[in-house]
C-alpha cells in the first residue's frame, strides 16, 4: 500500500511539472481545433494494435502521426454509460445511469460536458452521427452543441428501398428477412448511400466551411456496430478461410455472473437463441466485423484527408476512440456487456501537432474520463471542477510514464439498476499491469460478494483461469481487494464533493 501512495504522490508531482509547456505552444490561431472522432463497438483489432490481419491503413496513419493507448479502458462496457461518462467526465456512479435509456440530464441537469466546456470557451461545437447514445428513449444533448447535431435521417429516407425474394433494404445499412435484421451482408449498395459514408461526407464538408475558424468537431461513426453490413469490396478485403476463429472455451474457474447469453446478437435473423454459434455463423460474423472495421477506415482516411486539404493538420488535435471492446467470438461469447478485457478495453489514439513523438506507443493504464481533462489541457483551458479523470498530457509528452495504477471499469448485473436496487449486483472490475481483477457485489451491500475473479494476463488478454480461489494467489487477491476499497472510497468521496456541482 506504501508504494501506492509513493506512486500517486508521484504522479501529483509529474502532472504539476509538465502543465505548462503545451499551453506555450497552441496552434496557428493562438488554439488548437478538436476533432474528436468516436467509433462504435470498435475492438483494438486493427493493425496499429498489432492486428496485422486487419487491413487498417487510415487508423495507422493516425497513429503513425500520434500516439497509440495500448491499455484504454471504458468505463462501462456498453454505449449510453460509456458514452455519458467520456462526455462528461465523470464515472458511471457519479452519473448514476448504467442503462442506455435515461438521458444523463435527468440525472444530473447542470453538469458542463465536453464540446458544452469547449462551447463556452468560445469554440464552435458541432457533432454528426453517433456521440451520445440515442434512441431507447434517450436524447441528444442539445447544450453541448453550438448548432443543432447532425444526423443522415433526411439522405436516408430519400434512398430506395430494395426487396429481393424475403428481403428488403437490401443494399442499405440494415436488410432484414421476416422483420429481423440480417447479423451480417455484404452489401452492394453505392458506398455513398451508407450512413457512415454519409456522416464522413458531412464531416469533410463542415471542416472545409469551418477551416478558418476555432473548432471542436465531434464525428461519430455506428459501424462496427452490429449488424455488420458493408460494401462488398471491403469483405473481399478478407479470405474467409484464412480467419481464426477463438477458442469458445471460458476461463476455468470462472463464475456464471461474469459472461452473459449475449442477447443483442440472438435478436438478429438465424440466430439461435440458445447455445454456442457453430462454425459457419462465426466465420461470417467476424468476417463482416473485418469488412465493417475497413469500410470505416475509408472514412476516417476521407477525414484525414480533409484536414490536410483545408490546411487543419497542423493546429488541429486529433482523438479517436471506440466506445468499448467487443468479443468477436472470444470465449464463445459475442458483443459487449461483461467486465473482460475483450469489453472493457477500447482503442485510443490521440495526434497534436508538433508536440510528440509521432507513432509512439504507451502502455500506460488510461481510462476513458481522462480524456476530458487531457483535452482541456492540451487547449490551454483550465480544469472544470466536476472532473474525475486525470490529464493524459504527462503521457503524451513522455509514453514511458504512466498517470495511475489501476483503470477502473464496472458493469451491473440485475435488471436495469431501476427502483429497486435490492438484489441488483454491481461488478467492479480494475486492471493493474499484470492482473484483471472483478469483484461481483450487492448494489446496496457492498459487503455480500457474489463472485470475484482474478486473471493473470501478462502473457495475453486472453483470461485462461480464475485464480481467486487459488491458495498462492491469496496475497495478490487481498492486495487488489484492498486497492480496489480504497479506489472506490476515494470515488465515493470525489463524488459526494463534486455531486453539487452538477446536479443543483
Ligand atoms: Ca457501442
């Protein structure tokens, strides 16, 4: 424990000692723009992390020109939470919404967002496509933006509707057979009819109409999303015999609260809904997941291109990042939801100009509501208040160094977390260098622990045994236990003195 409190007293020093050197160097107009690009259920599966299967030119490029986050994690591996917390910089249990139905205003009306923060610093704050979690409900927020955001609702309905035999929407982002979506297509509708195509269309023309002035410019792609359907030249970017597909087997030892029936998938056309997915159905899931993850690296190399066209490149910050992990198949299991590194780990690339080392990597532990505070930094803007993450610039002048110990994720089990918390159970999962450790609780009775688990993953993010039980472990799960009561202690106080800033 000494080391920890050595090692945050540390951390304090560093961040204090590296604050002032980015804002003596903004962009060419005394700023830099933000262009912040989100990715939805984007794995780290592409070549700039090491995936050199994946044909992923343009998210290289970018790192190329940035740095790579090899070890980013959100906050709660599903859209709305982990979505409300980047935006707002705040933990789920500060926001108090784990759901993807409630707009986070409800809870906490007068919290400053991201680009609503950059807005009242005299930015002009423009979001397209997916950045909140919409729908199920939920709202955009109209305070963040400086002009109402931007959807693709108005192309869309002017696109044909294809029917063949039993399907329709055919060459659109959504065929469906029977009223059920197909899980995956290869489509062969003209690339510009897709809606990621059309949001990165929008995106270049608002950066060209916006290049003489100060921006932060929030563009949300919904592939790879669920279902995977994309343009058939970027399935042919793939040889489906050559795919592996991961071994269905779950750690050993693991407790049933941690994985989930994947439900999302089983509601597509042809999905049994029960049992493991046999080889066929796999093959094609993460073939279209492939071809998805490419046609969206075309659009973000449109973007890229944009920038450099309108002279943007050297004052304009770049961030890019996937809302959560996703398992392609990984423990015979599909989609988000659980605790696992394959969920709760995310890609995270961030480019300023002319202030890093171009294609570093670091290892360093990040978690997403750092990114808020990272932003303000690097746009010489002070630190709002509310914060709960901590500046990643430390990171990004040195990727040898690191901010903190552990990153933090959670994810419910229960209903929804709704009236009546009860019998709901929270999981709370950290990661240290070495170990993922996940401690199932009561909501209300943090003391009744349902399960724990404990993965050893230095030699691979793959989780192959729980050792929790393990007699030679029981130091190691002891140590964790108390970090992760003094983490959530200090979050527990961190919120009670920051809860009014946001909610009165
Ligand atoms: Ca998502």
């Amino acid at each position: 424990m000494k080391n920890y409190f050595y090692y945050l007293a540390i951390v304090f020093i560093t961040l204090n000692s590296c604050e002032i050197s980015f804002r003596e160097t903004p962009g060419k107009d005394g700023k830099f723009n933000v262009l912040f690009i989100a990715v939805d259920d984007l794995r780290n599966e592409l070549n700039c992390y090491g995936a050199t299967h994946i044909h992923s030119p343009n998210f290289d490029r970018l790192a190329s020109e940035g740095i790579v986050f090899n070890n980013a994690y959100c906050m709660q591996a599903v859209c709305a939470p982990s979505r409300n917390s980047m935006m707002t910089g705040l933990r789920p249990d500060a926001i108090g919404i784990y759901d993807l139905y409630t707009f986070f205003r409800k809870k906490i009306p007068h919290v400053v967002t991201l680009p609503q923060y950059f807005k009242n610093h005299d930015y002009h704050c423009e979001g397209m496509g997916k950045i909140y979690h919409t729908g199920h409900g939920n709202q955009d927020d109209s305070l963040s933006w400086s002009i109402p955001h931007w959807r693709p609702n108005k192309e869309i309905a002017r696109l044909e509707k294809i029917t063949r035999g039993d399907t329709v929407g055919l060459e659109r982002d959504f065929p469906t057979i029977a009223g059920k979506k197909l899980p995956w297509y290869s489509s062969r509708a003209a690339e510009q009819d897709m809606t990621d195509a059309m949001i990165a269309t929008h995106a270049v023309q608002r950066l060209k109409a916006l290049k003489d002035s100060t921006f932060f410019l929030a563009v949300g792609f919904v592939k790879p999303h669920l279902p995977f359907v994309a343009p058939e030249k970027y399935w042919e970017l793939y040889d489906p015999d050559k795919i592996e597909i991961p071994s269905a087997k779950p750690p050993q030892d693991m407790p049933s609260v941690a994985l989930h029936n994947f439900g999302e998938l089983r509601k597509y056309h042809d999905i049994q809904s029960k049992g493991l997915l046999n080889e066929v159905q796999s093959r094609n899931l993460i073939h279209g997941y492939y071809a998805c993850v490419s046609y969206i690296d075309a659009q973000l190399g449109r973007i890229l291109d944009a920038l450099k066209e309108n002279g943007l490149e050297e004052n304009t910050i770049v961030v890019l990042w996937g809302d959560h992990g996703w398992k392609l198949g990984d423990y015979g299991s599909w989609c988000k939801h659980t605790n696992f590194e394959m969920d709760t780990r995310a890609p995270l690339l961030i480019k300023v100009p002319d202030k890093q080392q171009k294609g570093a990597k670091t290892e360093a532990l990040v978690e997403f509501i750092d990114v808020y505070p990272t932003l303000c930094e690097l746009a010489g803007l002070p630190q709002p208040e509310h914060l709960q993450g901590t500046s990643l610039v430390p990171v990004i002048e040195n990727p040898d160094s690191t901010v903190k110990k552990v990153a933090f994720s959670q994810y419910p089990r229960g209903k929804s977390l709704g009236y009546d918390r009860k019998n709901e159970i929270m999981g709370y999962s950290i990661r240290t260098g070495k170990y993922r450790f996940t401690r199932w609780q009561l909501y209300e009775k943090p003391d009744s622990v349902i399960a724990s688990e404990l993965y050893d993953l230095s030699k691979g993010r793959i989780a192959i045994r729980n050792l929790a039980r393990d007699q030679d472990y029981k130091s190691v799960v002891q140590d964790l236990n108390e970090v992760m009561d003094l983490e959530l202690r200090r979050h527990k106080e961190e919120q009670n003195r920051i809860y009014p800033l946001y909610t009165n």
